[in-house]
C-alpha cells in the first residue's frame, strides 16, 4: 500500500509542477494536463518497462501522447523520472527551448511527435506489430483524449489493431467528458464508448482514472488476453485537483492570472501537506 501512497503523492507534486510551468510560461493546456497526470504516474513510476538513462533502448516498452496538447504533465513526468534535467522545465514554451507546446522527438523519453489529433493510435498500431514481427516483448501504451475520438483515424487503427491481434498494444482514453468547446457529448457523442470498442474487438475496461491502485491494475500486464488489443476508458475530471478548474472547459486552454496562481498553488499545497 505504501508504493500507492507513493505515487499519489508523486501525483499532486506532479500537479503543483504543472501549475507553476503553465504559470510561467503564460502558455499550455492546464486542464487536460490535470485530468491525466493519475494516469503518467501510473504508467512511469509503476508500469512501463524503460531506462530514463537509456531512453533509446531497444527493449523498452513504448508510450504515446496522442493527446499532444497536454504536454505540460508529461515533460513534468519526464523531467521527475530523469530523462532531462528539472530545470529545463523553467523553459517550457520559451523562444529556443526543446519543451514546445506539443511532445517531440528532441525532448529524451519522447516517442514520437504527436498533436494533430487522431494520429497515435496508428503508430502505436504500427509500433505493436513491428514488436510482434520481430519477436520482442515490449508492450506499447497510447494515451488519447475523448475529444478525439472523434477522429476517424482513431477508428481505422482500433479495426487494424483487432486485426492483427496486438495484445502487445493498450490504449487509454483519458474520459474527462470536455473538449475545448463544451461537452464531448454535445460535440460529437460518443456514449456507448465501452461497446463501440468491444464491437471492434477489443478487450475494455472501465476505471476511476484519478484511483492510481485501480489504474495500475487494469495496465497490468496479467490483465492481458491473448490476441486482444485492451483498451481501458480511465473516467477522470479535467482540472483535477484544483477547484475553480475542475469540469470547467474554460481550462482547456486557460491562462490564470496572479491571483488564480496563487489559489491554485495554496491548494495543492495543503494536498502535498496532507499527503505529508
């Protein structure tokens, strides 16, 4: 039970980091970046299989922002887990820094480019393959957002992926229910999410993405059925852990003035105290 108290921890450090990078910069996607952060800390202090000294080593298991926007938890991560110096963070969104507003390939620990929703399923689809052709047994992690779902490349993968039977392949979707321009129900409806993916053949769970126990459970790898790509649906809040953002679609892309910083970081502080 302790690693669990660990990582929550880790994950309200991880949130206080984002607010101060976004804060200083004047730039970034805060609420998505709040309702994932559970889910990275899951993944790269519990899951993924990987060397943050050796980023480039051939066995390691793979992970994919699709949802590329939300980059400021992820170099959060990345930065905490070794793969770069911490004070890099200080350039976050600056004029020649490596840490853009969207996950590149110069930035040690990232995969692959991704921002143009849509897009990292299919080169997971093609990175799990590539693993099955060459008899490696790395595992390969996509994160996606609701939003964009609504992408039909999302779905062209998700039949390829059944097709070529990847259970080396897992894909979450971070389910925060907003998009930039209101609920995602009224956008583009998804519901009934966990059918459409089972009816693409793929195995489906259906989590509290803010639990940590419960998201390390469903990416584990005993979780995993033989020639079935799984896709876990984590049900997250977006602006998680800061009040006046939560469920507020205002923070997809929301700057926060001096007086909101402040409110933000009294609270996540009181949240590492308690946590303490």
């Amino acid at each position: 039970m302790d690693i669990y108290k660990d990582l929550i921890k880790k994950a309200a450090q991880i949130r206080r980091e984002v607010i101060d990078i976004v804060y200083r910069s004047g730039a970034g996607h805060v609420g998505g970046s709040l309702s994932e952060t559970d889910i990275l800390v899951a993944l790269y202090y519990k899951i993924l299989n990987i060397d943050p000294q050796n980023p480039e080593w051939p066995e390691r298991d793979r992970f994919i922002l699709s949802k590329g926007h939300s980059v400021d938890a992820y170099y959060c991560v990345l930065a905490d887990r070794g793969f770069f110096d911490k004070n890099e963070l200080l350039t976050y969104s600056q004029f020649g820094s490596k840490l853009i507003g969207h996950p590149n390939r110069q930035v040690p620990g990232v995969e692959m480019n991704t921002g143009a929703l849509g897009h990292g399923l299919s080169i997971g689809v093609g990175m799990a393959l590539a693993a099955k052709m060459d008899h490696k047994n790395y595992r390969v992690f996509v994160l996606m957002g609701d939003g964009e779902l609504a992408e039909g490349s999302v779905w062209e993968a998700a039949m390829a992926a059944s097709h070529y039977r990847l259970d080396n392949l897992v894909a979450i979707v971070d389910r925060n229910s907003l998009q930039i321009s209101g609920k995602t129900e009224d956008v583009m409806a998804l519901e009934p999410l966990q059918e459409k993916w089972k009816s693409f053949g793929w195995k489906v769970s259906v989590i509290n993405g803010h639990d940590i126990p419960s998201i390390c459970d469903a990416l584990s790898e005993d979780k995993k059925v033989a020639g079935v790509p799984s896709m876990v649906i984590a049900e997250t809040v977006k602006g998680k852990g800061v009040s006046f953002m939560e469920n507020d679609p205002k923070w997809h892309h929301g700057v926060m003035s001096e007086e909101e910083y402040r409110k933000a970081c009294a609270e996540l502080d009181r949240m590492l105290e308690v946590l303490s």
